[in-house]
C-alpha cells in the first residue's frame, strides 16, 4: 500500500496514495494508523485527496479507528475528502462522528494547534 506519515507541529499526518482503499489495503492501513496511536499520538488526520473510492469495508476500518483514538482522549480527522468518498460517510453516518475537510489546510486549522 502507499502510505505516507508526516508531522505538522502536534499532528501525525497519514497520507493515502491510492485511488481505491478497499479491503485488501485495509490491514496495513489499520496497522499504521494503530501503532501511531500506540505510540502516544492524539491528533491524526488521514489526507484522501488521492482517494476515489471506498468500500464498506473501509467505513468500518473508519469507525474501529475512531473508537480507538476516542479511547485515549484523541482525535481523528480527514481531510481532501472527495465527493464521492463523502457520500460513503453519509450513507453510512460516519460524517456524524468523524470530522471531515475538503482540505488538508482547513483541516489542520481545526485542531486549534
């Protein structure tokens, strides 16, 4: 899978460079995201400008993310989120838990770093 970490100031930033997260890239996508959050991280945002498409498999890998960073007083942010990924998270109601931003601009600038 490509996936990409960086950190802006207090925020570890997770890029996707895929066109398709769908099932068979879920495990290393669950598997980074996990370990930052194991290692003391509470500001994640998740960059899915490069994403076209997800599948329900992924909203689900969403929300278990959300749980997990939910659990340690964290928060869990995307950011270039595109129309046709943001109709998945409203269709499936995960835009009520999980913060999304057109860009990645506005997006850091939600966390009030």
């Amino acid at each position: 899978m490509n996936l990409t970490t960086e950190t802006s100031k207090d925020i570890t930033i997770v890029r996707i460079g895929e066109n398709r997260l769908v099932y068979p890239l879920l495990s290393d996508f669950l598997d980074t995201v996990t370990k930052i959050i194991e290692t003391g991280k509470r500001k994640i945002l998740i960059d899915l400008s490069q994403v076209n498409y997800v599948d329900s498999a992924t909203m689900g890998c969403f929300m278990d993310l959300y749980r997990q960073i939910r659990n340690v007083d964290g928060v869990l942010k995307l950011s270039g989120v595109k129309n046709r990924v943001e109709t998945m998270f409203s269709m499936t109601g995960a835009q009520n838990f999980i913060e999304l931003h057109s860009n990645e601009a506005s997006a850091l600038k939600s966390f009030k770093v």
